[in-house]
C-alpha cells in the first residue's frame, strides 16, 4: 500500500497531486521540492524557482 503525501498550507489539508492538479504544477516537481526541504509557502509557488544554496556552499 503507497503511503499518500499530504501538505497543509494555510489550513488546507490536501494530497500532493491534488495540489499538483489544482495549481498546474508537475506532481514530480512538488515532490523534489519538498525532498530539498523547501518550505510548504514555497514549494506550493507556481514557476521555476531558484534554489537557495547556503552562503559559502
């Protein structure tokens, strides 16, 4: 049995692929975002998004 991801973000409680859907973002886009540790506000924002690097990485 998959286990099925689910994000809230200002309160709403959905699956990733229903963000995915919702939003018009690639569900595999959301899912790496989230494996890099992006915040929930962030990986939920549509468009290419720059990777923040630490200073000195």
């Amino acid at each position: 049995m998959r286990h099925r991801r689910e994000i809230t973000h200002e309160g709403v409680t959905k699956s990733v692929r229903a963000w995915s859907q919702e939003l018009g973002i690639p569900y595999v886009t959301l899912i790496n975002r989230i494996q890099y540790g992006w915040p929930i506000a962030r990986v939920l924002l549509p468009g290419k998004q720059k990777r923040v690097t630490e200073p000195g990485a």
